[in-house]
C-alpha cells in the first residue's frame, strides 16, 4: 500500500504540472471548469477503484472485471452489427448486391 501511495503523490504533482496549462479561450464555460480538475477526478477514481477491488474477496473482483469485460465487447458487437445492417441498407440502393443475413 505505501508503494501506491507513493505512485498517487507522483501522479498528483505530475497532474498539477499539466493541469497549470489554460484551456482554450473558444471552450465553453463548463469545458473550462472541468479541464482543470480532469486528470485529478480520473486518478481518484481509479484509486476509489482499486482500493475497493483491493478490499473485496477476488472471486467479486474477478467477477467485476468479468463483467466489465464481457459488457464492451457485447456493446461493440451490438454497434458492430448495427452498422452493417446499415451499410447493407445503403448499398441495397445502390442495387449492389449484398447476402448477409443477420
């Protein structure tokens, strides 16, 4: 734990060197406020993240990382197949012919 917590600190003064950059004057007002906090909220959260994978039993974290994992990869195929239905739509306009059947 004292070696993560180590790696924190560094992330943190590495964050606040980035962070002392200014947004862009054509950003929107809430695109400002929040790029001043980004790289921060993100390092928390990945900390909230793993010490609370860190005080459970493994089998939940594995469970966690699991489902987090077959998640993505069933929402991508979803999209995945969306587009080509899509695509085959498109093309079916065009008179070419395309035989896929989902």
């Amino acid at each position: 734990m004292s070696v993560l917590r180590l790696h924190i600190k560094k992330m943190k003064v590495l964050e606040s060197r980035r962070t002392s950059q200014n947004p862009s004057s054509d950003w929107m007002e809430w695109e400002k406020r929040i790029f001043t906090r980004y790289h921060e909220d993100v390092c928390e959260a990945m900390a909230l993240l793993q010490t609370y994978l860190m005080n459970t039993r493994p089998s939940v974290a594995l469970g966690v990382l699991a489902l987090v994992a077959m998640s993505v990869s069933l929402s991508s195929s979803t999209a995945m197949v969306n587009v080509l239905k899509i695509a085959k739509g498109l093309l079916e306009g065009c008179h070419v012919c395309i035989d896929i059947d989902f």
